[in-house]
C-alpha cells in the first residue's frame, strides 16, 4: 500500500523559501530534505548492502539487545530514504514495514528503495505530533536522525507510545548530543572553509565544484540549520521518554574519535566534484571509520563520560496491557 498523496516536491528552494522557513521549522524540514531526496543517500554514503545493513543492526543491538524474534511489523518514523528501516529488514530484524516522513520527496525515495529491495512496505507523509495510525498499531517503532527535527519532542514520544502495541518497543538513533553537535559543526565549518578556498588555487584546478553549485550548497546548509532543531543531553533525553509513559528507558552514546574524523572528510566529500572521490578513496574513509569506532567502543566509551560522544541511542517500551483478574 502506497499512500503518498501531497503534491510532487520542488527539487530545489528558492531564497526566499529559505527566508521563510527560518521562521517556520516544519516548512524548513520539508524543503530541506524534498531538496536533498534525490541525493541523500550519495550525500550520507547510506547504502542497502551488507556494509549498512551491518551497521543498522549493531547500532540496534548495542541500545535494544537482539531481539528473541524477528518483529513483526515496524515503522520508521522520518524515514528519510528508508535507510534504519530496509536495513534492519534486510538484517532479519523486522518483517513487515511502514515509512513516514514530512517530506513527500523522502517517502516517494524510501518506497522506491524498498521496491527494488523487493521489502514488505508501504509509506505515508506523517507529522510526527499527529502519526496517522490508529493505537495499537506496531510492534516496533524506530528512527535515526529524527527527533532533533521534531518541534515537539515529548509530544513525539507520547504518539510513538500510542501507536505501539502494549510491550512494543522504540529505538531511536543517530541523534546529536549537545557537546557532539558544538564540536561537529565547528569542525564541518572549518573544512568547508580550508577546501573551498583552497581548491581556488591554480594547481587544484579540477578539485573546486563551479560556483552556483556551492551557493545552491550553502543554501541547502542554511535549511539544514533550520531543521536541526535540537541537541540531547543523553540523561534528560531518558527523562523525557519516561515522562511520556514509557518503562524500561535507557539511554547509549557513541562515536567520539569516528566522529572527529567523520565530520571533515564528510564535509571535504560534499565540497569537491564527486568525480574526484575514487574507490580508494572511499575504501579509505570507510575502513578509518571502523577502526575509529572500534577504538570508541572499546576503549573510550569505557573511560570517558557518555556526554563527550556525538551520538545517542534511546529505546523504551510501551507498558504492557494491564492482566484482568
């Protein structure tokens, strides 16, 4: 089932559409991630092979543990491209399979993907505070890099926790912690400084994008620092999904040493003709991640505060339905 009835979404937003939407973070969302639909997964480096499917279901396992059985049925909430979603599919974490998302540009993307997967999904365009499912729904909701979009967090999680059945449970993902996000925009502001300025050098000829293609990029930066709504302290944030009304709340950060590395090559990579980014070197940024995130997990995350890593990881589960006696 296919239920994406908003209007096709504009491929790019004009300046005066990003003047707006500094005042409207909903309009932002949509325009920013309509804009960036079609490249997204290039963009991220987000793929539906065995290098993201295995990084899906570990981040999933080190927050939820592995499950007894696969799920029956999940949605992914601010899907994006489907990519927490059709991977833990293909991992043999969930059966069956519903995307949502503000943007009818990343619904129509996602649904494609899970075709060509050949995945159990369907997909709506969803508001996050008002999710269109009736209570009861799923057994399993989850997201990645959603809930510091979301205007209204706790309003979020109280529809997460309706919508799911009693017992069911949430993962969410990929979410910025306050000190993560201040060192991480630092670091991507000053490399896209250093290689677009350096790349204006004679001897870089062929290394610098033409020009409206790094202003139409700027703008799209400028969207994305409107939808980024919110960073997470790692313990409030579990305050908050317990305030909801769900139990078993717990809280797990990663990527410190990934992360500080992660930021400029994946600002670098957006900076430069994408003619220019060789198999090698993707294998080479790739295979610095891994040994980065394994220095992370087993080593700094065992010495050092979980505030200090970039991302947080929550899962919580609805209360189970009480036992008539």
């Amino acid at each position: 089932m296919t239920e994406v009835t908003d209007p096709a979404p504009n491929p790019h937003a004009t300046e005066e559409q990003v003047r707006a939407a500094f005042a409207d973070p909903k309009l932002a969302n949509v325009l920013y991630h309509d804009w960036e639909a079609g490249t997204y997964d290039e963009k991220w480096s987000i793929s539906y092979d065995e290098r993201c499917i295995s990084y899906a279901t570990d981040v999933f396992t080190a927050v939820a543990g592995e499950p007894a059985e696969p799920y029956g049925h999940a949605m992914e909430l601010g899907s994006g491209t489907g990519f927490f979603l059709l991977n833990l599919m293909q991992g043999g974490i969930i059966k069956k399979g519903s995307v949502t998302d503000l943007s009818p540009g990343m619904v129509e993307v996602a649904l494609r993907n899970a075709r060509q997967l050949g995945l159990d999904v369907d997909g709506r365009v969803a508001d996050a505070e008002r999710i269109p499912y009736p209570d009861d729904t799923f057994d399993l909701v989850v997201g990645h890099a959603v809930l510091h979009h979301i205007p209204d967090v706790p309003a979020a999680f109280g529809e997460v926790l309706r919508v799911l059945k009693p017992g069911g449970r949430f993962v969410f993902a990929g979410e910025p912690t306050k000190i993560g996000d201040h060192y991480a925009r630092r670091l991507g502001q000053l490399t896209w400084w250093l290689t677009t300025n350096v790349t204006k050098l004679p001897a870089l000829r062929g290394w610098r994008r033409p020009q409206e293609e790094l202003d139409e990029s700027s703008r799209a930066a400028a969207l994305e620092a409107v939808v980024d709504l919110h960073t997470f302290d790692p313990s409030r944030l579990e305050r908050m999904a317990l305030a909801a009304g769900a139990v078993d709340v717990r809280a797990v950060t990663e990527e410190l040493a990934a992360a500080l590395a992660g930021w400029p090559i994946r600002t670098f990579e957006a900076a430069v003709p994408q003619e220019r980014l060789t198999l090698r070197w993707r294998l080479f940024a790739y295979h610095l991640w891994l040994r980065l995130s394994a220095v992370d997990k087993k080593l700094l995350a065992k010495v050092l505060p979980r505030e200090l890593f970039y991302n947080v990881m929550i899962t919580g589960t609805k209360p189970p339905a009480p036992v008539d006696l």
